[in-house]
C-alpha cells in the first residue's frame, strides 16, 4: 500500500539527507516535492496546502530535537504532520454504557459495509460481546441473504427483516432492538443500503434508521482505493447523517493513500479500523503513527530517528574527546608552570603551603625538587613545538637530540616524559570527570 507515495516521499527528503544544511532553497524544493507527491497520491489540495505550511514553519523554526541533523528533523517532521493529519493517536470503538451498543455502518455500494459488518461481529467477539448482525438494507432481498450467509460463516447471529417488516421500517427497527434484549445480545451490527452515488431518497432511510435506533456508532467505510470521492462522500454523509468513525477498505490494494490522509481532516471522524483484504481477519485497528511511518515508506523513520539520536551519542563522546584534547595539559602548560614555580622561590618550601588540588596537587605527587625544575625546563627548551605539542612523537633519536640540546643526559629526558605522561594521566582524569559531569544525562 502506498508504495507510490512513499517512493516519492523518500525521493523529496532523500534530497535533503544529502545536503549538509537546510537552506531556503533546498527547503523550497524538498517541499514542492512533497507538495506533488501528495497531490499525485490524490491527497485533497486543501489537506496539502495546510500539510505543507505547517511543515515550512515547522522546519524554519527547528524546534524539535536538537540530536538530529537538519535534514533528520525534517523527516521527523513531515512524520509528525502525516501523524497528525490522520488523527494523531488510535481511537477505540465505544461501546454504550446501557446496552445494547449499536454500530450503524453507512457508505457507498461496494464500499466493504457487508464485509466490514462481519469484520467487526468477528472483533467484538474477541471482546467477549455477543452480537447480532442486521441489515436494513430494505429494497434488495439478496441484501438479507448475504448478511446471513456472513454470519453463517462466522458462527455468528444473524435477524432477518421478512416482507412486512421491510416495509415498515419504524416497527421493524423497535422489533430488532426487543429481539436482540431478548436473545440477550448486548451488541447490535446494522448494515445498510449503499447508492453509487449520494442521493437524497438514501440519506432520508438512513437518518430514519439512525433517529430510532441512536446508534453508539455511526461508522464510515469508504473504499481507499477510490480517492477523493471516498472523501466526497465521507463529507455528504457526515453533513447528511452525521458519522462517529471511519473504516478505510481495501488498502490491501494499490490505493494511493489520498483518501488515509484527507479523509481524517476533512470529516474531522476519526478512522478506528482498516480492511486489508477481503477476509473477517483482515481487519486492522488504525494508528496513525504507524500508517505515518509506513507511508513515509523508509522502512520504520521511527528507527531512523532512534539511530540518529545513537549517532549523536557516538559524536558526543568524540567531540568530549575533542575537547579533553584540547584542554590537554602539555609541554608547554608544564613548562610555564615550571617557570611560575621557579619565580615563586623554593617549591620544596612551597608545597607544604599549597592548597591541595590543581596541578601543585600533581607536582608533589611525581617527587620534584627545585633543580630538577631547572633540568626539565632546559629539556623542554630543546624540544621543537610539536614535540611539546604531542609528546608521543618523541622516539629515540629525538631523545637523544634533545639530551643533547639540553646538556643533561638521556636516562634524564626519559623520566622527564615519563612524569610528564604520569601528571597528564592524572590530569585527564580530574578533566574526565569534570567534563562527564557537565553533560546532562537523559535527552
Ligand atoms: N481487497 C479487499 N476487498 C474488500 C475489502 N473489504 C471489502 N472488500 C470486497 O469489496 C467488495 C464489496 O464489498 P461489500 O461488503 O459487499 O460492499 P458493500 O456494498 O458496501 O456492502 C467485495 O468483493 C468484498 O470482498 C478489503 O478490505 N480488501
Ligand atoms: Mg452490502
């Protein structure tokens, strides 16, 4: 179902995903391609025009999360927005507080109103409620019979209008409502006439039938596979009758998803159910965040997002790392501290006086006294500025250069960076844990 739309979808955003940043303009174009990918999926142009303002705004002003990427926002919302225009969140059925409970299904001829009836006498079962299935469609005999051989199928209770009945409908209607308290049936499941088209003569039957029985629910069922015109239709009878939920049929098929996404907005009724195949099991309770995702068709974009958020955690740490480097302590820092600690007079005097903590904190704990300052910052002098920079690089050969340098003998320039390496160690784990603290824990 809505392979179409979703390739298309996938395309526009796809467009993004390959752009660093949302400009102005890549946006106008990722939109204008959603905007034709909808409309083609036969999307009312009004649902559209709403769909992609909000959008837009909602893109501009990038108030979602701060772990996704521009072009990953972007998909989270048009998610967002497909979710919210088709109902935001599931709607269960109701059912009445006084049974019993009436499901009156309306719509179009060769919509699925027969086969849903018995699509939701199968559902209800499994609730544990004990319906019976009627039909009021009151002109066409084969109507009651294809109601009952549903039921027989199903196991299920079945009330059939005789002759009399059907042309009477008020009294037949009072007879369904004692029958069914008597049979103790605390679920009532009327199907009904359908026309190829609105007409006036029908919608006078079914308010008839609704003013009697008040039903708990007034359910659509419009063939997905027929666009707009379920739409159309869904909108008549609603101003006509009035409905309390929607069941979208058939979108097994190759429907194009414009009657999923329009149906919702311009009703304002929630779609509870869809049929997805012309079997009593092929009845799906309908969730909008779900059918989102499924139409936006990148396989679950839920994961794509959870992923993204992974991969923000993984850049988090690199950056942390970044950042550790950055601040690392090196050569130079030692060299400068060393400088400050020999203006500062005796340090072996000195340190007894310092606060605990720091980098002083650290120089007590590798033994230093004050010739061995003089010593290091000669060594230190000898060495080039990357060697300051980047310790590691140090080999060999360029221990030797810098003993060389630096007047004092090798063994000295070993455990010059073997200190070195010790305070640093100590340092960075101080920093770890300073800048561990700073990074909130949950998102
Ligand atoms: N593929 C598919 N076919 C369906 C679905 N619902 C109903 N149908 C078929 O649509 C046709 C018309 O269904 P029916 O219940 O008689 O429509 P009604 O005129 O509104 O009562 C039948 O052939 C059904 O088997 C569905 O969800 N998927
Ligand atoms: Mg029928």
């Amino acid at each position: 179902m809505f392979e179409q739309l979703s390739a298309r979808l996938e395309k526009a955003l796809k467009y993004i995903r390959g752009e660093g940043k949302l400009t102005e303009k890549n946006m106008a174009e990722t939109l204008r391609m959603i905007r034709l990918a909808l409309l083609e999926a036969d999307v009312n142009y009004k649902v559209v025009k709403d769909l992609i303002e909000r959008i837009r705004a909602r893109s501009l002003n990038q108030e979602v999360l701060d772990s996704l990427t521009p072009a990953q926002q972007v998909i989270k919302i048009v998610r967002d927005e497909l979710t919210a225009v088709l109902g935001r969140e599931a709607v269960p059925l109701r059912f009445s507080g006084h049974p019993p409970t009436i499901f009156m299904l309306v719509g179009l001829q060769g919509s699925g109103k027969t086969t849903s009836c018995g699509k939701l006498a199968k559902w209800c079962l499994s609730l544990h409620k004990n319906p019976l299935l009627i039909s009021f469609d009151l002109k066409r005999p084969a109507a009651q019979d294809q109601l009952k051989m549903i039921a027989g199928q199903l196991g299920l209770s079945f009330y059939g209008l005789n002759r009399e009945q059907t042309t009477l409908p008020q009294t037949a209607l009072k007879d369904v409502l004692l029958e069914a308290r008597n049979r103790g049936h605390d679920l009532i499941i009327v199907d009904t006439a359908g026309r190829l088209h609105v007409d006036e003569e029908l919608m006078a039957e079914l308010r008839l039938v609704k003013d009697i029985l008040q039903p708990t629910e007034i359910i659509y069922v419009g063939d997905a596979m027929t666009g707009q015109d379920a739409v159309r239709s869904a909108q008549a009878f609603e101003e006509k009758i009035g409905l309390t939920a929607v069941i979208l049929t058939k979108l097994d098929g190759d429907a194009r998803g414009g009657a999923a996404l329009s149906i919702v907005s311009v009703t304002e009724k929630p779609i509870k159910f869809i049929g997805t195949g012309e079997k009593f099991d092929k009845l799906e309770i309908f969730h909008p965040d779900r059918m989102a995702s499924r139409i936006l068709g990148m396989g679950d974009i839920l994961s794509l997002i959870e992923k993204a958020e992974r991969e923000t955690d993984v850049k988090e740490a690199e950056e942390m790392a970044r950042r550790l480097r950055r601040e690392e302590f090196t050569l130079d820092d030692f060299r400068k501290q060393l400088r400050q600690l020999r203006k500062m007079g005796s340090l072996s005097g000195l340190l007894k006086h310092l606060p605990s903590g720091g980098v002083f904190k650290n120089l007590s704990a590798v033994d230093m006294d004050d010739r061995k300052i003089l010593h290091f910052e000669a060594m230190i002098n000898s060495m080039t500025p990357r060697e300051r920079e980047d310790p590691r690089m140090i080999d060999g050969r360029r221990r030797l250069r810098i003993a060389r340098g630096s007047g004092r003998p090798v063994f000295e320039v070993n455990q010059l960076l073997k200190q070195f390496g010790e305070m640093r160690r100590m340092m960075r784990k101080s920093q770890f844990k300073k800048i561990i603290s700073t990074i909130p824990r949950s998102r």
